[in-house]
C-alpha cells in the first residue's frame, strides 16, 4: 500500500454516446464518442503522492484500460440450443487481426473475416463477408 | 396505429446521449454513484470491493457492473 491518507474522493464523469440508424430498420449502430473525468480528492499529503495514487489507480483500473486500448470481443448465439451461425454479429470493435480471429474461433474457417458497420474512428479493415455459413 | 417508444422511432437517425456520473466515496472502497441521462433520469446505486482488498463486500464491484453491463 502507498499509505497515502485521503479523506474525500468525488469524481464527476461525462461520457458521451451517440446511436445511427434504427433498430426498426435493422441499422442501428452505437458508438461511444468520449469521456470526460474530474476527479476531486482532499488528502493532507504531498501532492506528488497523491498524484502516485492517482496514476495507479488509472493504470490499474479495467474499465479505464479496457477503453484506452481495444480488446477483441466475440460473441456467439445460441438459438433453441443450436448455436446461431451469423457472423456479422461477431463484435467489431477490434482490429483486422483479432476479428479474423474471433470469427474464426466461432465460426470455423472463413475466406474472409468480417465486415460491416464499424464504429466511429475505429481503425480498422473494412472486409465483407464471403460466407455465413458455420463449418463446424 | 399506436406511438411507440420515443427511443425506437425510425425517422429518428441520429441521437446523442450524454450520461453524467457524480461518485462520491462513503468509505475507500464503498462508493456513492449518482448517474443521469442527459441530465434527467437520475439513479443512484453503490459499488464496492471485497475484503481481499480491503473493502466491505457490501456491493457489487466495479467490474461485476462493467461486465454485466454487455448483458444489460
């Protein structure tokens, strides 16, 4: 432990969305544009250790980490107790890499990885989908 | 033919959604989130950790929200 004392911890957090399209439609797309944080701390101690506190805090957070850098992300169905085999429902929030592999993982092999909507600022490949179909 | 929801209507493209959090700490691991939707809709509801870290496992933890939050 850092034996740092704080005695108050509020933080205010603005995280802004934006959704496209309609689910009426089939074109719904959400995307999370940003985040804003302030974080308000009363400690008696030395503000370089507070600031230590803070930035381990930040290193060590999940969530915080999980948004600053991308991991792959898949999903799969299972419907009626038979897995569902639509690969454009693999998340795409990821890179070109870890997308093939996803897709690859759930749904055998593709000539291709996939494709479709991707959010906003997303850097990633833009490929179509030879196949829905599963192999396994 | 009856109005659905506001949120489901299709001439409808673009939205923006903003929530803003306000978190305050009860203890150093027991906290107080207050949380609004474009600035109305107010909920408030607490985390916390478990004693492996020195909380009081009175809560769910940051993660078991986050993580459920893909099922939500």
């Amino acid at each position: 432990m850092l034996k740092v004392s704080v005695t108050g911890m509020r933080m205010r957090v603005r995280a802004r969305y934006r959704v496209t399209g309609s689910v009426l439609n089939d074109s719904v797309m959400g995307a999370m544009l940003g985040a804003e944080t302030t974080l308000e701390i009363d400690s008696p101690a030395d503000p370089a250790q507070v600031a230590r506190v803070v930035r381990n805090a930040e290193r060590g957070c999940f969530v915080m980490q999980a948004l600053l850098n991308p991991v792959p992300v898949s999903g799969q169905t299972v419907l009626n107790g038979q897995p569902l085999a639509d690969p454009h429902q693999v998340v795409r929030v990821m890179d070109a890499w870890h997308k093939r592999v996803a897709v690859q993982a759930l749904f055998g092999e593709l000539s291709v990885a996939a494709a479709g909507e991707t959010p906003a600022g997303a850097e990633i490949e833009t490929e179509t989908l030879a196949s829905t179909e599963s192999t396994q | 033919m009856a109005q659905g929801p506001e949120g489901l209507d299709p001439t409808v493209q673009t939205r923006e959604i903003a929530f803003e959090a306000d978190v305050r700490s009860v203890t150093p691991f027991l906290k107080l989130a207050t949380v609004s939707h474009n600035g109305t809709a107010h909920k408030t509801f607490v985390c916390d950790e478990g004693p492996s870290l020195g909380g009081l496992g009175s809560a769910p933890t940051p993660l078991m929200y986050f993580s459920a939050a893909l099922a939500f």
